[in-house]
C-alpha cells in the first residue's frame, strides 16, 4: 500500500509541476508538484527498505515414535529466509 501512495503521490506531483499551465496567486503549483514528487520518492525509498527488510519464520515439528524404544521422538527446525529468498 506504501509503494502506491508513493507512486500516486510522484505522478500527482508532475503533474502539477510539469503539466498544469493555471495559475493561482496565492498557491505556487509548481512548488507543491515538487514537494509531492519528492514526498513520493521518500515513500517509495522507505517502502522497498521496510519490504527488503521483512523477513519469514519457517517453523516445522514432528513427532514421531522411535520403534526400538518405544518413546517418543520430537524434532523442530527453525528457518529464517533473507531477504534475498524472497
């Protein structure tokens, strides 16, 4: 969802800097593009870092009865893939 607001956010705001030929006098549209299309950018950077830092626990057990014995046997693995995995 972040990525989007930050891609909706850079177009709304090249818009107003680039494409928008209206003036207002109290309101320099043109400024208000720039600032949005680099608020879009900063959102955009943070979420592909908060994405490339998200990770995954795999957690797996079993259970099993050894038949020599008779007892039970309890196996666990835990893995983390990086983020490269994903």
């Amino acid at each position: 969802m972040s990525l989007g607001l930050g891609i909706v956010l850079f177009v709304i705001g090249a818009i107003l800097a680039f494409a928008l030929q209206v003036t207002v006098d109290w309101l320099d549209l043109q400024l208000v593009g720039y600032i949005l299309m680099a608020a879009g950018a900063v959102v955009v950077i943070l979420s592909l870092v908060l994405m490339a830092r998200r990770r995954r626990t795999v957690a797996t057990s079993q259970t099993s009865v050894d038949p020599s014995t008779g007892n039970r046997v309890t196996r666990s693995e835990q893995s983390r893939p990086g983020p490269e995995e994903l």
